[in-house]
C-alpha cells in the first residue's frame, strides 16, 4: 500500500502539525480560501481513479506561500444515497491526515492544510500522489464506495467560483439537519460529563433537546460517542414511545434506572411538572412555576436581580440541579427554547410567563408572535402582584386557569419541611370569591447535598380563612 | 515529549528563568512554549507578541456555539482556533492559556481542549510551562503529567516556603511529577547560596542551581526588553545554561 507513495500512511500520524518554519506550502487556512466537498453522482458521472488539477501544481508553487485549495470528490456506488454525502465528507477530516508530512485542519470551508518540506524532499512532485492516496484511503475502508473520482483546485478564481457553490450545498444540508426531529431517529444520546458533581444525573440529548448546558447537541453527542464509546456518551435506544406529547420512551426510562442507580425510573422530555430531566448545575437557564399564577417563569445565568417569586438564579440553581428530580424547578439550554416539543407537555410557550428582558431579546424569535407582548420582563413586574397584574391587562393564556380554579376541588400536596423555615406567608383578609394573595415562604439555601427547604404544592386549592392572629413568642 | 513546568512564588522572577530555559532548550530541541500565568508575561520576555489566547477561545465558544452549523465537528473546529493563536517563532512556539474561567458551564469545553492540548504538545519534543503558585492549570488538568517541576526561589525564606507548598498541591491534586527541583535566582553572594542551601536541606527541596543577580538582565526587566537579547556570556544565561544540562534532557 505504501509502497507507491512516496510518504508514509498511517494512523498514527494523525494529530500532526506542521510548523511554519517546516512547512513548504500552506493551502487554505485563516489566509486563504479552502473548501472540501463530497459529491454522490450517478456512475456515468465518475470516472474511476481519475484526477484532475485546475491551477498550480505543487513543484510549481513558491516553498513558504500560501494559496487557495479546494479538494472536490465524485462517488458512486449502488448502496449511496445523497443523504450519505455529508458522511463520507467527515471522513475526509480523518483520511488525510494519515499521510506523514500533511496537515489538516477542520472541514467544509473552514481547512487549514501544510504540506512539510519533508514530504516534497521525500518525493512529493504533484497533489496527484495526494488525491489518489486520499481516494485509496476511501475505498479501503468504505468498500460500497465503487467509483472515486478527484478534483483539486488551487487557481484563486476557480476556488472563489466552486466554493460559492459548495456553501450552497453546506447550506442545504443543515436545512435538512435542522430537519431531524425526534420522530426521525432511533437513537438519543446520554451525556454523563456532569457526573462528577451529580452522580445521579443524566443528560438525555435529542433532536428536539439539546444538552442543558447548551455545549452538545445530538449531533455532536452522535460523534462523541462513535469516536470514544467508552466516554461520556452514549446511545440510548429509543424504545416505544409511551407517550408522544409529553415525550416518554420506554428506553429512556430503562436507561435512566440504570444510570441514576435506581433513583429514577422514569423521564419525560417535554414536561415540566412531570417527571421532569434532571441536571447537574450547568444548565444554562432555569424555569420555575409560579404557584400564584398557574404559569412558568425562566431566568438565566446573567441576570443578577430576584425574579418575580422572589429568588435569583444562584438561589434556584441549588433547588435545580444536584441531579434530583425537583418538581417545581427545570434546568435546561437555551435552544430548547427553539425546539418544536418545546415543553410540550405543558402547553408550551402558552405558560410562560417572565422573563429578563436580555433574555426574551436574545430568543424572541422563537417565541409564537401572538405570545411575545404576553410575557412579562422585568420593566413589566418584579414581584409577583405586578406580574398577576400585568398577565390580567394582557390577558394571557393562564388568565384563564384562575378562573376555573374557583370552582375546581382542593387538594393539597406538603413534603417534608427543612427545619428551618424562613419568612413567613404573608396573608391578606378574604373577601368571599377572591383570590388568596400568598407569597411562597422563601427557600432556606440548600446546605449539603439534600435541597433544603419547605415544598409546599397547592393545587386547584379554594382557601377561605375568617381570620389570623400573628402574635410574638413570649 | 519532555515537560518542564516553572513555577514560583511571585517577583522570583521565574518568568525570566522560563524564558531563558525556552531559549536554551529550543536552540536543540522543537519547542513549545506554553504561558499558563493568567499575567501573560512570557512572551514579552522572549520577544514575541501574543494576539489571542485560549481563554478567549474557550469563551468565544460560549458565543458562538449556538451559531455553529448543526452537524459542526467541535473538536475539528477547536483545532482550527487553537491552531489559529499559536505563534510560531523560528526556533520555538508559544501559547498563552490567558484568562480562568467566568460564570457558565465549562466542562464540556474543557474536556475538549485537554484532549487538543495534548495532541498539540505530541508534536514537540520540549514543552516549558511557565505557571503561577496557584497551579491552577494543572488543577483543572489542561496540562497533563509533568517530567520536571522546577519552582524558582529568590533569595527569601518565603520564596521556598512557597516552593514547599507548591510540592504539597501537586501532591493533593494528585499531578503526577517525576522530579522537582528548586532554583533560586537573584542571588547576591556566597552567604546567600550557603542560607538557602542551609533551608532547602531543611525543608526536604532539591536545590539545582543558583543563578547570580544579572545587572544586564536588570536592565533589560527595566526597559522591557525581551530576554532574547541577554548576551550569552552574562552570568544569568551562564547559570541557566549549567541548570539546563543538569536537568539532562537535552
């Protein structure tokens, strides 16, 4: 295999970089156009083996310049489809650097490549020799590859020219990738990089939602996994899916007593007051029910200030993460927020309704336009009576919880209390058919590992009290 | 792949010391430098200029990352960046770590670039890392196992009671270091060298070598002059120089 190179082909040359002072020619890279491109044609479209260089070849090039590079492939073969193309393309990023003496960086439109002095003293005459290993590298490791054909590129005019095609192309394909959704896999992803602060936490990143800390995405986890399988991720077959509004899936659930040890036994994506993810801490944003008004508020890391129920983010980050499954509280990343099965479960955006005003900016447009005036910032409400006030004037869809909540039965769900608690509920005189104005006693900060603090539900609850006596302790 | 960490308590001048071993060691060996003092002053010293550094990578991530094309290869494109702000020299190579981490979730970005780090270094037979007392790099393992941990002294007991400490927080944040070794700079005469022999054989420190307060490198600090153009025969370089081939790695 070798033996018709005049360089070295192994694996082990992977990760190779070539020097500025080692370097005889630089194509592409932060100076220079580069692109690399992956076509599946028709087989009457290719032919195999050949190869074809537009511009400068390589003894024709100045030692230490830089100049523009683009490397096309045509394929064919009966099992490829068009779908494949972005595959096989990927692997491009892994052939090449086998070669000793030749180095690449990156893909698509983004390549930085060196060719080493060594390589051209060793014998390198043409980017032939670099093609044809390129291609043999190909069909050695991916057989249903039945022709290869290679065009290289290196005149500045004619690189500008077919890279604007190849953007073209790029662009297409992540239409199609931001395409994928939850019904058009088999495979989520687990993520446990976070298991070091929270043993029981598990990250199930899919299509429709990503990674909490907003680094991963299905895609990058899809990678991850191949490339060290015995990492931090890996897949998670989808199972039966038990129930498609709120998301659960029987291969989830059974994933997640497995990795919880025992702790969970069920997770549903889309929800919030359900089952809900858990999350190390690194969540990016954090969503919290409102009790007073029946809706869901977010806050991000950035904002420093209290929220409308009185706590900032550093407070809630405890009751949130820790890898528990705290009702009440959701971590999540910011591009959830556009995903289609955005908490789904829960009516999506029709709950929502606070969040800062940095915030709401930064993803107004993936809020529904007949919810963007409805959602309060914090120039609309601080506390949790502007904010009833605020959702009445602009009617929003909780508005209408409140009233149904008059006539509906009480029940009332306590856990178990903290010892400390801390402010009192404060609590106004009733008149018959009003709404109880409480606010929530504040969360005692969480101390150790268990979150702290009274969690006191109430739902569907008609309270009517005649009259309460606060007195001193003597 | 050698690895050489200085370090040291601050205004030993262990930046100086790492300069000069770059400048010794890379006349040899393929070198790279790797600045992991948040202050960034180690390529001033060896006369080059730093235009990013790998905190801003790492926090133009947090930016960009929700921008990046869906099917992004993140460790292919942290590759291009870090390729992007090293700056080569002729004899050696040089990388500022820059700034520590802000509020935000850095695991993820961390764990891919020790993976890059490390695969960065494979290419160079010497690494220097001129790190704080604080070792922070090494704690949060962006820079892996260490063959040699050099901490630079001056010419005080607090300067090796620091070297002390830095011995006792490789330990704890379980570094692996095969040798350390105290260097102690600025020294002014023979009652210095006999004190500091004295104190490092009381403390249990290998002292390697002692290298003579240097009017000319005084006046290079003082005019910002890079180390570069220390002569070889002032008495600085002469003592760095003698350490160097005691270190026995070239």
């Amino acid at each position: 295999m070798a033996e018709e190179f005049p360089f070295d082909i192994s694996p082990m040359y992977e990760g190779e970089r070539v020097r500025k002072g080692d370097m005889y020619v630089e194509l592409g890279g932060p100076n220079r156009d580069g692109f690399e491109l992956v076509q599946v044609v028709d087989p009457d479209e290719v032919e195999d083996g050949k190869f074809t260089l537009i511009g400068p070849d390589i003894l024709d090039m100045k030692e230490g310049e830089a100049y523009p590079y683009g490397m096309i492939y045509k394929v064919a073969g009966e099992k490829l489809e068009k779908d494949l193309e972005a595959v096989l393309e990927r692997r491009h990023h892994e052939f090449q650097p086998y070669m000793q003496g030749y180095m690449h960086l990156n893909q698509r439109y983004d390549i930085w490549v060196r060719i080493s002095k060594d390589m051209v003293k060793k014998g390198l005459k043409s980017f032939e020799q670099i093609a044809k290993a390129t291609m043999m590298l190909y069909k050695n490791e991916l057989p249903f590859i039945e022709k290869m054909e290679a065009i290289y590129i290196t005149d500045e005019e004619k690189v500008k020219e077919e890279l604007a095609k190849a953007m073209e192309i790029y662009k297409a394909r992540d239409e199609r990738a931001r395409a994928i959704h939850d019904e058009d896999v088999d495979v989520f992803y687990g993520c446990t990089l976070c298991q070091a602060f929270a043993p029981t936490s598990v990250c199930v990143v899919t299509p429709d939602r990503p990674s909490l800390c907003g680094a991963m995405t299905w895609f990058d986890c899809r990678a991850a996994a191949k490339v060290d399988p015995e990492g931090p991720n890996f897949p998670i077959e989808k199972g039966e899916c038990l129930d498609e509004l709120k998301g659960e899936y029987s291969g989830v659930n059974e994933k997640a007593v497995e990795l919880s040890g025992g702790e969970y036994d069920r997770i549903m994506l889309y929800t919030f007051m359900e089952y809900p993810h858990t999350s190390c801490g690194c969540f990016e944003v954090i969503g919290f029910y409102m009790p007073e008004v029946q809706g869901i508020g977010w806050v991000d890391r950035n904002y420093p200030a209290a929220t409308p129920n009185g706590l900032p983010f550093s407070s809630m980050a405890g009751q949130a993460g820790g890898g528990k499954q705290t009702l009440g509280f959701l971590g999540i990343g910011i591009q959830y927020f556009y995903s289609p099965k955005f908490l789904q479960g829960e009516g999506g955006w029709t709950t929502t309704c606070w969040m800062p005003k940095a915030l709401k900016e930064r993803v107004l447009d993936a809020i529904p336009e007949d919810m963007r005036d409805k959602i309060a910032t914090e120039e609309d409400a601080t506390d949790i009576e502007q904010l009833r006030e605020f959702l009445k004037r602009v009617n929003h869809p909780v508005v209408s919880k409140w009233a149904a909540e008059e006539e509906a039965e009480e029940e009332a769900v306590a856990e178990e209390a903290a010892p400390e608690a801390a402010a009192m509920p404060q609590m106004q005189m009733l008149q018959p058919g009003m709404m109880p104005q409480m606010q929530l006693p504040a969360f005692a900060p969480p101390s150790g590992g268990a979150a702290g603090g009274i969690k006191l539900i109430l739902k569907n609850a008609n309270i009517r009290v005649e009259k309460i006596v606060l007195k001193k302790k003597e | 792949m050698t690895t050489i960490v200085v370090s040291g308590k601050g205004g030993t001048g262990k930046t100086n010391v790492a300069a000069l071993i770059v400048r010794i060691i890379s006349e040899r060996k393929v070198t790279l430098a790797i600045d992991a003092d948040p202050d960034t002053n180690l390529a001033g010293a060896l006369g080059a200029s730093i235009r990013k550094t790998v905190g801003d990578i790492r926090e133009g991530f947090l930016d960009e990352k929700d921008k990046l094309p869906p099917e992004t290869d993140k460790q292919a494109h942290f590759e291009y960046r870090l390729m992007g702000i090293i700056e080569e020299g002729d004899r050696f190579d040089i990388l500022a770590m820059g700034r520590p981490e802000g509020p935000g979730c850095y695991c993820y970005v961390n764990n891919v670039l020790r993976a890059i780090i490390e695969r960065l270094e494979g290419n160079y037979e010497v690494v220097v890392i001129d790190t704080e007392a604080g070792l922070e790099h090494l704690s949060r393992r962006t820079v892996r196992d260490i063959d040699i941990l050099l901490v630079v002294t001056d010419t005080s007991r607090r300067g090796l009671e620091t070297a002390d400490r830095i011995r006792k927080l490789a330990n704890e944040l379980n570094i692996r270091v095969k040798q350390i070794y105290v260097v102690a700079n600025k020294v002014r005469d023979e009652k210095d060298r006999e004190k500091l022999k004295n104190m490092a054989e009381e403390m249990g420190l290998e002292l390697i070598g002692f290298i003579p307060f240097d009017e000319e490198l005084a006046e290079l600090d003082l005019d910002g002059k890079p180390l570069t153009q220390l002569k070889d025969s002032s008495p600085a370089f002469k003592a760095v120089k003698e350490i160097v081939e005691r270190l026995n790695i070239m």
